[in-house]
C-alpha cells in the first residue's frame, strides 16, 4: 500500500523524462525483450494486474498508456463489504478487494458502522485512493454488499445506532459495537464526478438566554438558522462541559430554535451545482446526483432541500441518497474542502455527475435509473390541518384537523382512536402521516412557481389537544393521510420492482446491443431488513436476481431519497402533480447502465 497514490489518480500522465533516461528505457526494453510483446499479449497482462500496479505499467510508455486505456474502455464498479471488528483490518480486507483488478477511481462512497472513527477510516481510504479522488464517508444503520473474502451477500442491520457526537478525537461510547463497512469505487469515462457541499456559516448571534425559548412560530423574528456538524465541531465555552451525546442534542436543538435552513443558502447549494455542472459539461443539469444529509436527531431538516432540489433540477437528473447520518467528505476541488473548518458547518454533500465535455475519446452513455419499493399503505379518510404549532425543543409538530369535506375540528386523541378503529390494522406497525404541500419556489432571480409535493412525517402520539408528529414545515390548510408500514405492500411492491428491472434489462438491451448495467446502489430504510420481511437479504433481490455477478452496494438509512423520471418509479408510471423525493419504510434502487 505505499505505492505513490497519485499514480492511482492519473495513470494516462506519463512523467517527462530526459532523453539520457530515453535512450536507457530503450535499450533496457530491447535487452529484455518487452518490445516483442504484442499489444494484444501486452492488454492480457495488464488486464490481469491489481489497480495499483495497473497504474504503473500505464505510466511506462505512450504505447503502454494506449494499452491500458483499452483496458479500462467501459465504465466500471468494485465494491466490497467487511464485518471484521477492527477498522485497520476491514479497511485492508475491502481496498485489497475493490483494487484487486485494474481501475481508476473517479468516485468513492464509504459506508461504516458507528462503531469505527470516522477520521481514521478516512485518512486511511484517502491514502489508498489517492489525494483527488473525490470521498465521501458516512455512518449507516446498516450495510449491504457482498463480503470481501467469501463474496456471500449480506444485508446488515444493527440494532442500535451509536457513535459520539464529534470524532475529531475518535471518541466512541464503549457499548457501541456496530462494526463493518462496505467501500464502493467506481470508474465512469464520459462523466466528471465532484463533490459539492451545503455550507452554512459558524458564526450565529446565539447566546445562552435563548435556551428559554422552546417554541417559535416560522417566521416570526426567527434567527438566523445553524446546525452542529458531526465532525470536528468546536463547541461554546458553556456547552464544553456537557459530554453526554442526547444532553448536546437537546440543548443545540433549543441553541438553534430549530429553523431550517435559509431558502439563501440552499439556493446557493443548488447554484454551486449548476455551476460545477456547467463547468464540465456546458449545461447545467447534471446526469445525477447522491445526496448525504445531516438530519440526524432532527438538526437540519432535509425536506425543504430536496423540495429545492426537486424544483431546480430536471427530471431527468436523477437524485438518490440518504437523509440522515453523519459523514466526513473530500472534494476534487480543493476550495470546496471545509471538513474540519471553524467557519462552516456542512448540512449536506451531493456527489454529483455530469457530462464531460472533453470526452475525446467518445465513450459510450452513462444513464442512472431509478427504481422505489413502497412499504406504507394508505390509512383513513384525508384531513387538513387546522391549528399547526411548531415546538422547537424537539423538533416537533403540534396540530388539530378536520376530516375533508366536514366542519368539525379533531384533537389528537379522537383522530387515533378513528384510525386505530379501522379494520385489519396491526398496532405494531409505524404510522405516518403523509402531507400534500402546495409551496412556491424560485432559485436566484427566478420567477417564483408554485409546485405540489408529498412529505412524511412520523406521527409521536396525540392526546385531547394536539396530534403530534415528528418535523416541521406543515402549514394550516395542507392536507394529510395516514400511512402505516405495510410488509404485504412492500413485498408486493419488490416483485414489481424486480419485474421492472428484468423488463430494464430485455428492453434497453434489444434496443441497444451493448447496453449492459455495471453497476448499482440500494438506499433501505432501517425498518426493513429480516425482521421486517421475515427472511434474509430481501431488499437486495430485485438486483441480485436480475443483475447476477455484477456489483453493488447499499445502506440502511434513516430517510431514503428517491427521485427520478423513470418509468421504474411510481410517479413514473402516473401522471401525479406531486412529487415525492423523501420516503418511509421504502428501498431505493439506483441502477447505473452503459451503452
């Protein structure tokens, strides 16, 4: 592993040499008789070589260089999983794998449980990568992939989700025992892959007086908004003292009055998107785009960035990720790096994907589909909220409603007792409610536009005054229904999505003779998994099955995102005036072909 890392970056640079050196490279190939190997015994031998000696035989000559880059002509995915409890040797067991044949890494995602330190498996995957690859690294609540070492499929839940709010120091409770980690490098000639970050300055005009205030309607005289970023975060001289994990979460959610982010720097968000986009391609919609969010506990609510998101971005571009978690990141451009930064917090990373322009070479169409698996079933009549209070001590919705069409306005308690009332309803299932919002949105000096969307949000319990949900952002008048977690619907809703991508395959590739899909990634929400289904490794099949041998990786997450044109989704297959980019109880596919 000490090979040079920015060989691995850019094997096609062939470092200048002087002509003393030349005329020694020529005589040494004459005497050892390499300038008798074919090109087509010369493609054989570095076909078989691992990433990083790959990387140094394209740097032996220009005609090397050529050969390698016909080995490596069609995009390419590696990914590889270990459970192996200590991080030094999972890191080694999954890098060993992922580099075992010749690549060149454009992109990594690094999925851990909260058992390992974030900063050391980072600093470890840089290394091996090397220093332009851009990285991102995130906590989950599970992983699925096939194992380094025996290549067996597993799909990995842990049971309690852990980890200390910081990790500049690699502080871990100690009954944290979530270890494992699946790495995925992928190669994608004809795109240009970057990471852009959502920053959001440190410096707020907070002091301790404003613990008093747990309630704040929106929009009344509300601060400035801010967040606490699970990495290197400095925190105020009067909050140093307190080291448990939930005593800091509560009191940063009072700190922060629990405003979302301001419409200005997400607009600036999708801006530096557009921007980066342009930069590479000459347009400003990106193929696709992998989102990471930092909603854990509720400090940054994601809902209101993908509604942005949603209305800036085509349909085309597809968009998938997690809502919640805690991550570290590394850009290709070295002005967007602030992991660690005193000024900034990062709510959120986009791993983004656009056309590169300068694609002489005239590789093939990358093309990113997606596919969603529903688990929520409908519940009930609609309602629209009457009395809407915001608590921001926990992040929390208070409200009354009315059933549609009737006058008479609903506590808490009455509407439960209604729902629960209804036949063939199991009381262990999760409920939800869902919301229809109606919100304008703009970007910049764009006019305003109306646009409809569907947003879940989970319901907390409901006494003779208020139904309360966990969230903000619902407004008198929005209508609601519930929704409650449904294994007969998601299992139905697997088979359809396996069908879907079986008719994937057969029709792209009768329409296209070389289309072939390399690649994919699986965004699952935590409910799911084993116990949900009652057997093993079911969220991963519609892709196994269909797609045997080729790679993949994926996570169980907090708030799967989801969105896409494609007919493989719902909103694909209906003409719906809403959209929906954030889901419950739901599995998330991103299928990743080539033609």
């Amino acid at each position: 592993m000490n090979t040079d890392p920015k060989e691995m970056e850019d094997p096609s640079h062939v470092p200048p040499s002087s002509s003393s050196s030349s005329r020694n490279d020529t005589k040494m190939l004459k005497t050892t008789g390499f300038s008798l190997i074919t090109d087509d015994l010369l493609h054989n031998i570095l076909a078989r070589l691992p990433a990083k000696s790959f990387a140094w035989a394209a740097c032996v000559s220009k005609s090397w260089n050529q050969v390698s880059s016909q080995v490596l002509s069609r995009p390419k995915l590696a990914s590889a999983l270990s459970l192996d409890p200590s991080s030094q040797v999972a890191v080694t067991e999954v890098v060993d794998k992922v580099l075992a044949e010749p690549i060149r890494p454009d992109f990594a995602i690094v999925s851990v449980g909260s058992g390992f330190r974030l900063f050391e498996i980072f600093r470890r995957i840089s290394r091996d990568l090397g220093t332009r690859t851009p990285i991102i690294l995130s906590t989950a609540s599970g992983i699925i992939g096939r194992d380094a070492l025996t290549d067996e499929l597993k799909e990995v839940k842990w049971s309690n989700f852990c980890g200390d709010l910081s990790d500049d120091d690699g502080s871990i409770t100690s009954e944290d025992e979530n270890f494992g980690i699946v790495l995925t490098v992928g190669f994608v000639p004809g795109l240009k892959v970057d990471v852009i970050p959502l920053l959001r300055s440190t410096k707020v005009a907070y002091t301790p007086k404003n613990l008093g205030r747990t309630e704040n309607r929106q929009g009344e005289n509300a601060p400035p908004c801010g967040t606490i970023q699970a990495q290197w975060v400095k925190l105020p001289l009067w909050m140093r003292g307190i080291r448990h994990v939930k005593e800091i979460l509560t009191l940063v959610r009072i700190f922060l009055c629990c405003q979302e982010p301001r419409n200005a720097l997400v607009e600036k968000f999708v801006l530096d998107i557009r921007d980066y986009t342009d930069s590479v391609s000459g347009c400003k919609s990106p193929v696709g785009i992998i989102l990471f969010g930092m909603a854990q506990e509720g400090l940054v609510d994601m809902k209101r960035i993908l509604d942005i998101l949603d209305y800036a971005m085509p349909k085309e571009t597809a968009i998938v990720g997690d809502e919640r978690g805690r991550f570290l990141y590394r850009s290709a451009n070295e002005s967007r790096n602030f992991c660690g930064s005193s000024k900034y917090f990062t709510d959120a990373v986009a791993l983004t994907f656009a056309r590169d322009r300068n694609n002489i070479n005239g590789t093939g169409n990358i093309q990113f589909h997606v596919a969603l698996s529903n688990g929520v079933s409908a519940v009930g009549p609609r309602y629209k909220a009457v009395s809407v209070r915001m608590n921001c001590s926990d992040h929390s919705t208070w409200l009354t409603a009315k059933i549609e069409g009737q006058r008479a306005i609903l506590d808490g308690q009455r509407i439960l007792d209604d729902i629960n009332a209804l036949d063939d309803q199991i009381d262990s299932s999760d409920l939800y409610i869902g919301v229809m919002k109606r919100r304008n949105c703009s970007i910049g000096s764009e006019r305003p536009r109306s646009i409809t969307s569907l947003s879940f949000y989970g319901v907390v319990g409901g006494d003779e005054e208020y139904l309360y949900v966990n969230g903000v952002g619902i407004k008198s008048g929005d209508f609601f229904q519930f929704y409650r977690s449904d294994t007969d619907a998601a299992l139905k809703s697997i088979g359809c999505v396996s069908l879907d991508l079986k008719n994937l395959k057969f029709n792209e590739s009768r329409k296209n003779g070389d289309q072939e899909v390399f690649g994919g990634f699986i965004f699952s929400c935590y409910g799911r998994g084993d116990a949900f289904f009652t057997q093993d490794n079911v969220d991963s099949s519609p892709f196994v099955e269909n797609f045997p041998g080729v790679p993949f990786a994926g996570i169980f997450c907090g708030g799967e995102i989801g969105r896409g044109s494609s007919s493989l989704t719902e909103e694909g297959r209906k003409d719906n005036v809403s959209s929906c980019c954030l889901h419950v109880y739901s599995t998330v596919y991103l299928v990743m072909s080539y033609t």
